[in-house]
C-alpha cells in the first residue's frame, strides 16, 4: 500500500528565515524534515502521515563543518558523507565519523543529515551515542531568538525531545580536545552493513599510565533515548585500569540501561552485548 500523495503539502523555503517565519506562523502546522531518508521509507510503506511538510534541503545556511574555538560546530543539515570528509572531526571525533560511514549505504550516507538523524529521535540512531561522547551542544533558532541545549538533556522520553514546534536545529557543536583519547564505536546489527541496531555502543577513554582520568560511555538501543552510562563511567573514573576495575564498571552498566524485548532483539541479549561490547573496549584499552 502507498500514500496517497495528495494527501500532503510540500514547501520548500529558500531562506532559513522565510522557513522559521512559516514555523512562527503556524506552530505544529509544518512537519520540517531535512534529507528525507526515513520519511521517504514511510511513504513509500504507505505509513507517513497525511499533513503539511517543510523540506530545508536546500537551506544552504544549515550546511558545513567548521572550528570554533573551543569546539567543532556541525551545520544540521551536513551530510555523512560531509561528517566523513571533515578532516577535523576524523582526528578528534573519529567516533563520530564511524557511525557515519555505518549508516545505510552511500545514496542514505549523501542524503541523510546529522540534524534529521537527531531530530528524528529513535534511540537506535547510530550518531547519537557517538555525540554523547564529545559533550554535544545543540543550537535552535526561531523567530523568538536562539537557544543552547545540551545534548545529554535533548531527549525526554521516547520521540519526545526538548524541541518547540517553531524551532529548528542549526548547529551541532562538538567538545575539541579528546583526539588522543582511546575511542570506540560499535553497532550490532542483524547484519554487517544497512541494519538497525540492536545494540549501538560509543565509548572514549583518556588513561595517563593505567589510571582512568576521564571516561566518556554511552549506549543507543538499550533504553527509550540514547544514554550516557553515568554509573559504568563513575565506577572507573579515577581508579587504575585492570581487570577489577572493568568488572566493576560492566556490573555498574546494568544499572543503566533498561533494554526492553521487540521485534529485533530480546532484553537479556541487548544486556549482554552492552556488557561484552563493553568488557572488549576496556580489556582492548588495557592492553588485554
């Protein structure tokens, strides 16, 4: 079955102020979308929601990647195939980077949007994990002004998000400093390549000797948002890395993660991926 394309209304506007005018105009009216990759899957399935919908991909103000001074900001609109070409963010988000040459396959890679991928808010998202690790920062706009939000407290509960409906998201801000951080990035899937996560893991670690000084872990498809793992990251920050230590933090994950049964993958398989995906970056950083 296929949407029946009358049922919607397509603009387009030419200018980000033209489109948060709209947004202003009428609230909750307009669905903005970016790349479309999703929403293109849902009509085609017949599942897209009859309405009023606002492409911003040719809003050119909402592209690019470029250094601040303290931090790498990411346009929302930029592409993966934009993330993966940053030279910047492959030396000091090499997470980051990862999960964009992991998501889908070249046509979704070259249409789909960092920004669309959060605002699209499912916690199997394969970025999300990886920005929880850099500190990301979210900048909305709208006819009201602007406003900053961490992403850690973006998302609220399942698809609901920390977002008004006369808001966009113009920029992803990114913390610099960690490029000589031990990184990792792992996505389980059914399978290798074009799957949705059963389990999404995100992990970077800063050890001066064998001593954990910081330590950034999070984890997508274990819980109804993207999380940080706060309990697994206090339980070895500041202690010497070894093998007590990592299961003390693999014990402490379960406390943080709350993976339920679908049709993907069950609860106790999730748990146990997290812990091994986990276990193996540790032991790896350890040098065991």
């Amino acid at each position: 079955m296929r949407s029946f394309l009358p049922a919607f209304d397509l603009v387009a506007p030419s200018s980000i102020d033209d489109a948060l005018a709209m947004l202003s105009r009428e609230p909750g009216q307009w669905h903005a979308f970016a790349g479309g990759t999703d929403l293109m899957v849902l009509l085609e399935a017949g599942k897209l929601p009859p309405g009023r919908y606002m492409s911003l991909w040719h809003l050119r103000e909402l592209r690019g990647v470029w250094i601040e001074d303290d931090a790498i900001a990411i346009g929302a609109m930029a592409t993966y195939s934009d993330i993966m070409a940053a030279p910047v963010l492959r030396v000091e988000c090499p997470s980051l980077c990862r999960a964009a040459s992991e998501t889908g396959g070249v046509a979704t890679q070259n249409r789909g949007t960092l920004g669309g991928n959060i605002a699209n808010a499912s916690p199997a998202a394969d970025s999300p994990p990886a920005l929880l690790l850099y500190d990301a920062e979210l900048e909305l706009i709208s006819v009201r002004g602007v406003r900053r939000v961490p992403y850690d407290r973006f998302h609220l509960g399942y698809k609901h998000m920390d977002l008004a409906p006369d808001e966009l998201i113009r920029t992803i801000r990114v913390a610099r400093g960690r490029g000589n951080w031990i990184h990792g990035w792992r996505k389980v899937g059914t399978r290798r390549a074009q799957a949705i996560s059963k389990v999404c893991f995100a992990a970077a670690l800063d050890v001066s000797g064998d001593v954990v000084r910081d330590v950034r872990i999070a984890l997508g498809s274990v819980a109804p948002t993207v999380v940080r793992a706060s309990r697994a990251e206090a339980s070895i920050r500041g202690r010497r890395l070894n093998a007590e230590t990592i299961a003390a933090c693999c014990d402490a994950l379960a406390r943080d993660i709350t993976p339920i049964d679908d049709l993907r993958s069950t609860s106790a398989y999730r748990m146990r991926v997290a812990r091994n995906l986990l276990e193996h970056f540790l032991a790896t950083a350890h040098g065991g």
